[in-house]
C-alpha cells in the first residue's frame, strides 16, 4: 500500500500509531490514514517531521544520537512535551521538556537546528 504514496511503511506505521509487529496481525479492512502534510525539519541527528496524527494531535518525531527515535504528542491529554513554533519565524522552535523548562531550538545557517540559549 506504501508503494502507492508518498511515504514508507515505517513512516505510515508511525503515522497511524501501529507497530510493526501489530500491522503483521491486522485485520482486513482496517482503515489505514494516510498524513495530510509532513513539515520536515532538519535536525542534529536527521530529519524531524511535524504532522497531525490520525486523532488531530500534533505529533513530532526527533531522531536521538543513538538512531532511535522520540515521538511526542504535543496535544495529549498529559502531554510530556510542548513545542511552540511560530510560521513568521521557522527558524526557532520552543519546546518544554519533561522537566518544565523552557529550550529554545534555533537554525543555522546550514538548515540545522541547534539548542541555543534562553
């Protein structure tokens, strides 16, 4: 089914909140959503995508140093994770973490982003 978007498996899996040990046991006929628009954003250790998940929520995927992968749900219920970015300056992202506090996240001239000072 990927084969006919723009995406892969792993970025429809992820879109629709399935694992892959999940989509192997699916059912015939489960609806599978296929994301409306994905923002791209280069980051230290590769490309952070923004989109709206299958229920309306903002989700961010950050690419970690070790090749893993965080997602946050910006708008859950008991979000661990807020980012707030601005589209009259895509250059700056502000997030705050787990703990409460306030990081800024800002892009270089090389298009990466970088945590900079608050």
């Amino acid at each position: 089914m990927a084969s006919k978007t723009d995406y892969t498996s792993a970025e429809l899996l992820e879109y629709n909140g399935i694992s892959l040990e999940d989509a192997r046991n699916l059912p015939i006929g489960t609806e599978i959503k296929i994301p409306e628009k994905v923002n791209t954003l280069q980051g230290e250790y590769g490309n952070i995508k923004m989109y709206q998940d299958k229920e309306g929520n903002l989700v961010s995927v950050v690419p970690n140093e070790d090749g893993t992968k965080s997602i946050h749900n910006t708008f859950s219920d008991n979000p661990s994770l807020y980012v707030e970015g601005n589209l009259s300056d895509p250059n700056n992202i502000h997030f705050t973490n787990d703990n409460g506090i306030s990081e800024v996240w800002s892009k270089d001239s090389n298009g990466n982003f970088y945590q900079s000072q608050v």
